[in-house]
C-alpha cells in the first residue's frame, strides 16, 4: 500500500501507513536499546577497572576507529548485509562509543550529566516529533546541514591548537543547533525512505537499524555538545 500522500508535489507525513508506523517503531526501539546500552557501558566503564584502558592511547584510538569502522559498514553496507548483521554491528558500536565516551562522562560532575541528558532528550523528542509530522520539505536544508557539518569539524580542529574559551562556546552552541536540526531532517528523511519503500520483512528491519543509527548519533553528539555547554567540569 503506499503510505505517501502528495498535493501540488508536497509529501504530507501527517498520512500514516501500517508499513510507516511499524519501520518509525523499530528505529525508535533500536535507538533507545542503543542509547541505553551506551550509557550502561559508559556507567561500568567509569565505575570499574575498565576505565583504566581508556588511559591507554592505543586502546582508545582502536576503539574510535573501529566505531568509525562500523558506522560506515552499515551505512555503505545497506544492501549487501542482512538485518540480522546490520543488527549486532549497532549493538556492537552502541557499547563501544559506551566506553570510549566514559572518558568524556569522568570529566565531568554526575549532576551536569544527568542535567545535560535530560536536556537532550527532551530537544530530541521535540524535533524528532516535528521532523516527523511537519509538511515543510527538510530536504532542502541537507546541503546547507552538511556544510556546516564540516566547518564545525574544521573549527573544532582548529580550537585543539588555539585553546580558544570564546570559540569553544560558540563552537558548543553551533554544535547543538546543528544536531538539532538534524534530528528533524534525519526523522524526516527515514520516514521518506519508509513510505517511498518496499519496507517490509527483512527489508523494514535493516531500514530500522539504519534509521535508529542516524538517530542515535544524533542524539550523542547533541547530547556532547550540550554538556560542553551547560555541565560542570570535576
């Protein structure tokens, strides 16, 4: 059945499919998992032995690239790996960005964490839910999003060499902004793909996982540049 409904050339994602429900279902399920399999990761990590690896630069570094390394295989690897594999690489990356961030999470106080996650979540829910329902085209914006994207990485390199207090702070807001934005754009742009596909069986299941993947990372790095923002250092 197709779920899109168009008037005048515009999609309406306010028109609601069985198929677009049960896809948008699994990407919010699978990112929750992620991100509370993250934090449970990043809480042992930080209260165990563990955390001393995270001083050891190699393991670290391994770590980051292998998170790189996973990202990329269920985003280039779409329609070669099964649900199944794109499932356990999520699961897989969710624990390890767990202890990777748990360097981040030590540095500051348990309050400011709390404080930024709640902060997050609350940004998260309210654009994912636009994103979801509004009539305007997102698409629009994935230019402008991706070269900002980049030149927030250029000015985040940039401020490692310069230790700027004032750049850091514009660089923390930007970042937030930016993520917030592309919550809306992401959930957008994976409620497209599921209306616009077949997204059924094993097909929906993969469209969940990558769909989840794109949130989740929205929502970590929102949620990093909001306790850079607003947390309390130890």
């Amino acid at each position: 059945m197709n779920t899109t409904n168009r008037d005048n050339g515009v999609w309406h994602p306010l028109t609601r499919g069985i198929n677009l429900q049960s896809v948008m279902r699994r990407v919010y399920v699978w990112m929750g998992l992620g991100t509370l399999l993250t934090a449970a990761v990043a809480y042992v990590t930080v209260n165990s032995a563990l955390i001393n690896l995270t001083a050891n630069p190699v393991i670290l570094i391994g770590a980051l690239v292998a998170e790189l390394g996973l990202v990329m295989g269920i985003s280039f690897g779409f329609n070669r790996i099964s649900a199944l594999t794109a499932t356990m690489l999520f699961l897989v990356y969710a624990a390890l960005n767990g202890f990777t961030l748990s360097v981040v999470l030590l540095a500051f106080t348990t309050a400011s964490v709390v404080g930024a996650f709640v902060a997050t979540g609350a940004l998260f829910g309210a654009m994912s839910i636009i994103g979801y329902t509004t009539r305007v085209d997102l698409s629009k914006l994935g230019t402008f999003l991706m070269m900002a994207l980049i030149g927030l990485l250029i000015a985040m390199i940039v401020n490692l060499f310069i230790s700027s207090g004032p750049l850091d702070l514009i660089i923390s807001v930007v970042g937030v902004l930016l993520f917030t934005a592309l919550t809306a754009y992401d959930t957008q742009r994976i409620g497209r793909m599921a209306a616009q596909m077949d997204a059924q069986g094993e097909a929906g299941a993969k469209l969940g996982i990558f769909g989840a993947l794109k949130l989740y990372l929205d929502f970590i790095n929102m949620f990093l540049f909001m306790l850079r923002l607003i947390g309390r250092r130890r």
